[in-house]
C-alpha cells in the first residue's frame, strides 16, 4: 500500500463546484436503510471500474480490499490500497476510485447521523473521522465488518439497534486503527468552516441566518457561501440548513423526543413547517426516517 501523494483536481472554485454529491453513486435518492453494503461488483463494472469524481453529502463510506487492488483519490491526495487494506471517505469528501477489472471487495456506507452519534463524544474520534484514512484491515476490523454485514442482510428482531451498534464499533476501529495513513492527507475543512460547525451546534435553537454567523465569524455573508460552496457545493444558507437537518436525523434515530421536539429544539416553533423543510432536504417526513431505525 503506498500513498502516490499527488494533487488531482485543481482547486478552482468553478470545477469543484460542478462535482456531483450523490447518495450511492450515480443515485439521486434517499439513504434506503440504516446502512447500506455492497460489494465492488454491484456498481464499478458499470462504470467501467472507474469512479468519477463526486461527494456524498449525507454519508461516509468505508471500502475493504479482498482480492486485487483499488486507486483512490481523496481531496488533494492520493493511494493505492491493495488485498486487505480500507479506505474511509469522510462526509463531503471528493473522490474518486479506479478497480483493478475483476477486484473484489465491499463498500459499506454510513449515514451522517449514525457517524454523528458515536458516542460517548471524543474530540480526537472526530477528527479522526473527519479526514480520509486508510490501513490494513486487522483482525477485530475484520470480524466487525463480517458480522455487521450479517445482521445487515438478515431481518432478525432488534436488527436497526444490532447493525448501528456494529457500525459505531467499525468507525471507532478504524479510528484508532494503528499505522493508518490518515497525516499524510491534507484536512479538507478551513478553519472558518470548522468555526461554522462549532457555531451552528451552538446556536441551532436560536435561528440565526446565514449573515448572523457571518457575522460571528467576521467574514461577510459571501464570503462564507464562498467557502461553503467551495467545500460542500451548497451556499451558507443551504449548508447551515443541511448541518441543522443532520442533528434533525441523530435526535430522530437516537432519542425517543416527539417529532414536534425536535423541531423546536432546532429553531422550529411551527411543527408542520419543520416537517416541510426536512422532506425538502431529506426526501422524506421526519417520521418516515425514525422509522428505518425502529428496528
């Protein structure tokens, strides 16, 4: 496994720009599970085994190498994972992927609120998990993954609960795991847009707008949709929104608070207004998306 080191895109704000954010690949919809595993198979042949360039918005994704070997480019880098290696791909994270023709492998992908919820918190998980990283896969990684990929194909009871308490034990894994590659990977997030983050879990309730975190940061309004965009595709008032929607799906999957409650805890008096914008951003009512992780 070898890290190539080697810039891939140019960073115009006009290019990144145009790279689509997808769901699964090449998919316009919705999340269809608590989380989604597929092998190398079901996807790159028909693309040719070669990726294009694009983000998820709303999940990370982690790939494992079984047999041949897989290029990939994350942000401003590059490596070449080979027969039991991972690679895990961050949220918003650009990317793209070129497979050996035949390469076997499986790509488990996560939603951004089960990543979110890994508790109890931990400034370094976090940052950890918020860059690309790569390694071997060792043996407890492995069983993890196996096993996670089990209950997620069967339909036994408490199978929501079982599958996300396996993904949180796969992304602390991959977390500590040692000798993995994440320093030699530039932090594709400035620090005013990590400023942002911080702000926003701060003052979710309070419904400022986009200029009143602008403000905060002393940085004018389009400046900020600036780095938004320059990071995510979205202009500020959209990333705030879709930041805001992403603690909307934790409190839905993770706590027993009436839909209502969530709204308002997020700065949203009115109950059916907060149901519209959450469909408007995630393709489905608020009660639809509890739903899937009801067991």
């Amino acid at each position: 496994m070898a890290s190539l080191g080697k810039p891939w895109y140019l960073s115009c704000m006009s290019i990144k720009n145009r790279i689509p954010a997808f769901g699964l690949y090449g998919e316009q919809g919705q999340f269809p599970d608590v989380i989604h595993i597929e092998d190398f198979s079901a996807r790159a042949p028909l693309h040719n085994w070669q990726i294009a360039p694009h983000r998820h918005g709303q999940m990370a994704q982690v790939f494992t190498v079984d047999d041949g070997w897989l290029e990939a480019r994350a942000d401003d880098a590059a490596a070449q994972l080979e027969t039991g290696d991972f690679l895990y791909i961050p949220v918003n994270c650009v990317h793209s992927l070129t497979f050996r023709p035949g390469a076997r492998g499986a790509v488990l992908s996560l939603p951004a609120s089960v990543v979110g919820a890994l508790s109890p918190p931990s400034p370094q998980v976090d940052a950890a998990l918020a860059q690309p990283r790569w390694g071997r896969v060792g043996a407890r990684l492995g069983a993890v993954l196996a096993m996670l990929r089990q209950t997620a194909q069967g339909n036994g009871p408490f199978r929501a609960q079982q599958v996300v308490g396996m993904a949180h034990t796969v992304l602390s894994l991959l977390a500590s795991t040692p000798g993995a590659r994440d320093a030699l990977l530039p932090h594709h997030r400035s620090a005013r847009l990590a400023g942002l983050d911080t702000l926003i879990s701060q003052h979710r309730a309070a419904g400022w707008t986009a200029s009143d975190y602008a403000r905060a940061l002393s940085v004018s309004t389009g400046h900020l949709s600036r780095l938004c965009r320059a990071a995510t595709g979205h202009g500020a008032a959209a990333y705030i929104e879709h930041r805001i929607m992403e603690e909307a799906c934790r409190l839905l999957a993770f706590t027993r608070l009436p839909v209502a409650e969530v709204g308002y805890r997020l700065g949203y008096i009115d109950p059916p207004y907060f149901t519209k914008r959450f469909k408007r951003v995630r393709g489905q009512t608020p009660g639809e998306y509890r739903a899937i992780f009801a067991g």
